[in-house]
C-alpha cells in the first residue's frame, strides 16, 4: 500500500485493513502450516509498523487487542487466533462421537 494513502488513515481503518486483508492471508496459510515463531515476530512486527507508520507505538499492544467496548481497537491477536484455529480441532478430535483411533492417543 502506498504510504501517502496510509499517512491520511485513522487507527480503525488501519486495524481494519489489518483483520480484513493482511492476517486473513496469514491465518489462511495458518490453517495448514503452524507457522514458525520467527514468521510469527515478522507478521506481528509488520502488523504494528503498518499500524503506526513505523513511528513510535503509544499505546501498548495488550491495549489494542481489547474490543471497542473495553478502550481498545478490536485488533486481532494472531498468536492467539492461531492458537485457537487448532484447539478447535483438537476438540473435534474428543468429542464423545468421534471414533477416531486418535482420540485415544489424544486422551492419553
């Protein structure tokens, strides 16, 4: 993105940008691959250059994960995200009517 068109967007937008575009992409890959705790740092290192046009940060990051409701930004934590993509299916893996021979591998 051009950076005279990012200089003349607010927070949400860019936050916007952010959840709608660039993490769906990441998330997608995700989805398939776990992605390296290197790639992760460079995804999150981006996200928040983009977000602050690579100026000083000044608001903490825990802040701008919080919902509007809560004083933050709704911004996605991709970590956490991540994170929970596979925990779903983890739980597929032990629901009670799944006969799966790794659910006991899992259970274990």
């Amino acid at each position: 993105m051009n950076m005279a068109m990012v200089q003349g967007l607010s927070m949400p937008e860019k936050v916007q940008i952010i959840n709608a575009f660039a993490l769906s992409k990441a998330l997608y890959v995700a989805a398939v691959v776990p992605p390296p705790a290197d790639m992760m740092e460079r995804i999150v290192k981006r996200m928040f250059n983009f977000l602050w046009s690579k100026s000083t940060e000044w608001v903490a990051r825990t802040t701008l994960y919080l919902p509007l409701e809560r004083g933050g930004l709704g911004l996605v934590n991709v970590e956490y995200k991540i994170a929970a993509m596979y925990l779903v299916h983890l739980r597929w893996y032990m629901r009670a009517d799944n006969n799966s021979k790794w659910k006991g591998f899992a259970s274990y």
